[in-house]
C-alpha cells in the first residue's frame, strides 16, 4: 500500500533540490545523489515555484525590517532586489546579459550562440542588467508606498514563485538550441513537473499578490507576463532556433519584471 505521504516527501525534496539549482542557499546533502544535483532535474523543475518562495523570503524580510527602522523605500527596495540578487549568485542576471550581447551582437543563430557563451559582459548586457535592477527596485518601491512593506514582501514572494514557475514552461515549450548545454544536459521537464510547477506558482501568485496588492493589480500582471512570456518564446525560436541555460534565466527576468511592473501600475487604477 502506497504511503499517502509520498507525494508530499517527494516535492519537498523537488523543491531543496531546486533551491540548490536556482540559488547559493545552502541546502542538507540528503536532499542530493554523489554530491551533485539529482539526475532527473527535469523532475526536480516541479519544486521550481516553491524554490522562488524560500529564495525570496529573506529579501522580503529584509525589506519589512530595513523600512521598519525607517530606510527610504527606494533605498530599502533596492537593498532587496540586490539580497534576491545575492542569494541567487545573479544566475538570472547573468543569463538576462548574455542573451541581450547575443541577440544585440549577433547577425546569425551562430553568432549569437558564441557571444552568449562568453562569459565577458558587453553593452547591451549591461544595460539589460542595469534595466533590470532598476524597474524592479522602482516597482517594489512604489507597492512599499501604496501598500506598506509587509504586503511589499508578500508581493516579492509572489512574484520570485510564479517567475519561476514560467521558466518550467519556457523550457518545456521550446526546442534546445545548443546540444550538451546546461539545459540539454538537465534534460526537458516532464509534463507533471510543468503542471506541478504551473499550478503551484499560479496558485501562490494569486493568493499573495491578491493579498499584497488586489485583484485588479495581480490581473494586469498576469496578463503583461504572459503577453511577455508568450513574445519572448517566439523572439528565441527566431533568433536561435530554442532555449539555451542562458533564456532560461533571462526569461525568469522578464516575467519578474512584468509582474512587478504590473502590480505598481495597477495601483494607480481606482476600484
């Protein structure tokens, strides 16, 4: 007779095993096989959504307490996104930089696979960073002084879940572009893990950013991100044919963005 708690155990261990994959945090060796990442990390890919609130919980305390002790809120929000960042070791980030030297540099699929495999930033890499640390910082800010900093954090969480629950679709959804790349090597997640991951980070994001902001705001972010997503996807297929580790993370990027900037412009939309 099966143990009804299996199901649980196993997407406990899913979940430690992705915040291992996605993060710097340090997580038990019993979660892990010989030392490394489980072997069928395309499984682990269901844990994605739950791994973003453990990633993210941290930040979303240190913004509480940093605006608690009266630290600006664009100060305290960018303190944030730089602990998310940290915690991390920019993995999203560096992916987001080299997508954008690659598809601003390169003329052809060819090219542009070999300037994402540099690991010197560029131009347009930097520029893509730098975007990025600003609109999210400018975004919590702005939930910081609509909402207060503890629905601001509840909004992080939201968002760090459902950002990375879109990563699982993004890489179940497109073909790889570099054979034996980090993405080829973990294999395509299956089709529980996406749904698995789908749900869960769905389900988060409506309850937390719900809470944290109202419907309509958590509405208008879910529709910008998907729009997002759904380009993106197409944006990769035609300039290099997939996904590579490096879409991957720069596409966590992009629906992270979108959500926040959706959450703070829906502030400004009476009820």
């Amino acid at each position: 007779m099966a143990d009804p708690s299996e199901p649980m155990t196993t997407l406990v261990a899913q979940t430690m095993r992705a915040v291992g994959f996605l993060s710097r945090l340090p997580v038990s060796q019993r979660y892990f096989e010989a030392g490394g990442p489980s072997p069928a990390m395309r499984d682990d890919t269901a844990g994605f959504a739950l791994a973003g609130v453990v990633i993210a919980a941290a930040p979303a305390l240190l913004l509480l307490v940093l605006s608690t002790i009266g630290v600006p809120p664009f100060m305290a929000a960018v303190f944030c996104i730089l602990a998310l960042i940290a915690a991390t070791g920019a993995l999203h980030e560096d992916g987001l930089g080299d997508v954008a030297d690659g598809f601003g540099g390169g003329h052809t699929k060819d090219e542009r696979l070999e300037i994402m495999k540099d690991s010197r930033i560029g131009t347009y890499g930097a520029i893509a960073i730098a975007g990025s640390i600003l609109l999210r910082s400018a975004a919590l800010a702005v939930m910081v002084q609509a909402h207060g900093a503890f629905a601001a954090g509840l909004g992080l969480i939201a968002v760090a879940a459902c950002s990375r629950a879109a990563m699982v679709w993004f890489w179940a959804g497109l073909p790889n572009a570099r054979p034996g790349g980090v993405a080829d090597a973990a294999g395509k997640p299956s089709e529980n893990a996406v749904g698995t991951a789908a749900i869960s980070g769905l389900a988060i994001f409506a309850i937390l950013a719900v809470a944290s902001a109202g419907f309509v705001n958590a509405a208008i972010a879910i529709l910008l991100a998907l729009t997002a997503l759904q380009g993106f996807s197409r944006f990769c297929t035609r300039m290099i044919g997939g996904h590579t580790g490096d879409t991957l993370g720069a596409c966590q990027q992009i629906v992270e963005i979108t959500l926040f900037t959706g959450l703070a412009l829906g502030i400004s939309i009476p009820n």
